[in-house]
C-alpha cells in the first residue's frame, strides 16, 4: 500500500519507470564529450548536429527500423559521445569510448528517443528494436554505474537472457504502431 507520507520514496507504476528511463536513455547519450564542446550551437540530443568527433575510434553500425514502421531513416539522428549524426541510410559510423560499451540513441527531430543500443570499439554494431531493449534494461538495472570494466559482461548476461528476446519483440511491435511508444509510456512496454 503506497504511502501518504510525502517524505517516503513514490510508489511508481511500470509505465512511470519506462518513461523515465526513456528519458535518462536519450539525455545520457549526449552527455559524454558533450561538456567538452566547441561552443557551437547544439541541438534536442546535444552535440553539434553532424560533429563526428576523429578523436575517438570509430564504430560502423546499422539502424534496423521495426517491420512496418512509418519512420524513415533521413529523418532521424544518432546521438552518443557528445556527437549527433544524421542518419542518410541505416549504415551510420560514430565515436565510441576506447574502454567500454558506449551508448548510442536514435532520436527523431525533436530529440525524443526511439530506440537505442550500445557500440564498442573494434565491433560493428546494430542498433535494433532488440539492442533497445538491452539499453532499457541496462538502465533499469542501475547500469550506469557499473564500473566500466565491467559494463561489457554485464551486457552479454543480458544479451544471453531469453526475456531480452521476449522484450524486443514486444518493442518492435509497438514502436511499429507507434514510434514515440517509450516516450509515451506505452502500456504493453
């Protein structure tokens, strides 16, 4: 039974959490490199829109869009390490930290978060409906504060995990119905 005590931590429901860390998802992405800027004009997301920064390795990927999807790629942006770059196609090349799993979201204009996954040095990487799911999870995990050298197997026990799979599915389907379902709290995610 939820408590009337304002000073006693909220009772949240399941679609409050989801949207929560949709958000901390899409604003952590820009955070990285974002602080260490040239002071030009930043967008939803942060980072300088099309910044790639050379200084990191570079990690080539793809953007797999749910089956009957309404987005389209031209319209949406990957953002992490402080950079955003526009997606032309679904092949896209970005920086990524030299020590651990990066994350990576894809967001629309306006800088919501769609879907998103984690790249890593020396890989390629994808960011799918399925690798959404892994980032959610991460977050709600407290993954954030896992010490980087051991964010890489934290991510493959959840890779491993069949409720992933499960989670992914569910995600495909319902930013298909609706791209925006993490942000607007979807019920069945």
């Amino acid at each position: 039974m939820p408590s009337s005590d304002p000073l006693l931590p909220k009772d949240f429901s399941r679609r409050e959490i989801v949207q929560l860390l949709s958000t901390l998802m899409a604003a952590s992405a820009g955070l990285s490199l974002d602080a260490c800027g040239s002071g030009a004009p930043t967008g939803p997301g942060g980072g300088t829109l099309g910044h790639t920064d050379t200084t990191l390795p570079q990690v080539s990927g793809t953007v797999t869009l749910p089956s009957g999807s309404g987005l389209k790629l031209d319209a949406l942006t990957i953002t992490g390490m402080g950079q955003r770059i526009p997606l032309a196609t679904a092949s896209f090349a970005i920086g990524v930290s030299t020590n651990s799993p990066s994350l990576a979201v894809v967001t629309d204009a306006a800088g919501n978060g769609i879907m998103a996954g984690f790249l890593q040095a020396g890989t390629s990487g994808t960011i799918t409906p399925q690798s959404t799911a892994m980032a959610l999870v991460w977050m709600s995990l407290g993954g954030p504060f896992v010490p980087g050298n051991l964010k890489g197997g934290l991510l493959a026990l959840l890779a491993a995990d069949p409720a992933i799979t499960a989670f992914g599915e569910v995600l495909a389907t319902r930013i298909a119905a609706d791209p925006l379902a993490i942000v607007h709290g979807d019920a069945a995610v």
